[in-house]
C-alpha cells in the first residue's frame, strides 16, 4: 500500500464537499486520506458529518478572536496538529492572509463554483444566469494570493437551462462539484498535477479529447492517475 497524503479539509458549512472528498478517500487505491476537519464556525452541519464518520475535528469559531489575524494564528495551530500535506477548502468562507497561503504554496486547492476566471467571488450562479452564459461549471485551482484566482486543476462544466434559478443550476453545479474534487484532489496528491509557468501540467493523466467538451476535464481520477506509478511510490 503506497503512502497516503494526509489531507485537512476547512470548511464553514454544509460541508457537501468534504463528504465527496470522504467517499472517495473510503477507496483503498485514492491517494489521499482526511486526518482532519477544522470549521470557522462550531455548528457547521460539516464538523457533525466528519464527527459520525470518525474523522478529526477542530471548530475554531472566527467570533472567538479579536481579530483575522488572532483568529487565522489559531487555524493555523489546528491544522499544524494534523501534520497535513494538503490543505483542501471546501466552502471556507473566510479570507486567507498572504502569508498563510505562502506557507501553503503548491499545497493548498480550493472548489469554486464557476468555470474560472468568470465569476470568482459570491453569487457566482445568479451572474451565470443573469450574464445570459450557456455553460457554467466549477474549477477546482491551486491557491494563491488572490482570491479565486491561481493555476487551474480540473473543470466541470453544466449546461445554464431556459428556465434555470439560482437554486436549479446551482444544484446541476454541485453534482459536478462533488464529482471533480476527488478528481483533483487525486491528481495533486499522486503527484501528476505540478505547476509549471503559473499553469498547471498534468503529468501522466489521461488528457481530455479533442473536440466537444467532457463534462469534467480531465475525467475520472482512477482514469487520470497512474496507479501503477501510484503502487511504486515509497511507503
Ligand atoms: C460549494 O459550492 C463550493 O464550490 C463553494 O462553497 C460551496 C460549499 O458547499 N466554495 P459545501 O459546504 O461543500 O456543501
């Protein structure tokens, strides 16, 4: 059995994310493991799902410290207990400082929830609709210093319907969501995912054809890995 890369999940809600990020790590061949959940808020639906799944957890409520940078100080001590190689955001719903991303280069991935670089912030579904797009998705990137920005690992993209709300395409969106987080995450943790002028190479992944888009780019993560490179990484 090769030797799993530890991973911490931050989050602050619903924590739908986390979940598919726990199924998938529930296969024996994924190359990654969640030692730990931390949330900013302590009734996050998330930590309780974690908690009944036998994960790690740590509530470190934003409204218990001064200040951001008292409170990312605390995080930050939270996460260091895990020992994690990887950082995932999954609904993290605070801003990250300079140096806290910094420490985390190349080792930090975050889920939005549009086809980046249109519509990084909030409400990324109602400007979809609003912009009149006839595709939205989600983009699961490597996090840098601005937010919703930084080298794209993996894509998913879903048709934007005639009579699509806010709440129709957003769902559309999170089966996709659920779909390509494993996906990236598999490819970072196995090492096939490196950045190389700003952009992400995959190394070792199938590519994604030419022609009409997939819906997730590129596909699956047992496609996408190399499990045979996989089975001779040193335990
Ligand atoms: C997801 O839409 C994700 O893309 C965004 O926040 C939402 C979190 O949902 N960053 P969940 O907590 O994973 O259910």
């Amino acid at each position: 059995m090769t030797k799993r890369k530890r991973v911490v999940v931050l989050m602050s809600g619903r924590g739908s994310n986390m979940e598919a990020l726990m199924a998938a790590c529930g296969e024996p061949d994924y190359p990654a493991e969640i030692v730990g959940v931390v949330a900013n808020r302590a009734e996050a639906k998330g930590l309780e799902t974690a908690r009944r799944a036998g994960i790690a957890t740590a509530a470190v409520p934003h409204r218990d410290f001064a200040d951001r940078a008292a409170h990312e100080a605390a995080v930050s001590a939270a996460i260091a207990e895990f020992e994690p190689d990887l950082i995932c955001l999954a609904g993290y719903m605070r801003i990250l400082s300079a140096g806290f991303v910094r420490q985390w280069n190349g080792r930090m991935i975050n889920i939005h929830p549009s086809l980046l670089p249109a519509f990084p912030g909030l409400h990324t579904h109602r400007r979809a609709i609003e912009t009149g797009c006839r595709i939205h998705g989600c983009t699961v990137h490597f996090v840098t210093e601005v937010m919703d920005e930084g080298p794209i690992i993996a894509q998913a993209a879903v048709p934007v319907l005639a009579d699509d709300t806010d709440d129709a395409l957003s769902q559309r969106v999170l089966v996709a969501e659920h779909q390509l987080y494993p996906l990236a995450l598999a490819l970072v943790a196995a090492g096939s995912a490196r950045v190389e002028d700003g952009r992400v190479v995959h190394e070792g992944a199938v590519q994604p054809q030419a022609g009409v888009a997939r819906l997730v780019s590129p596909p699956g993560w047992r496609e996408a890995v190399d499990l045979e490179k996989l089975a001779r990484m040193t335990p």
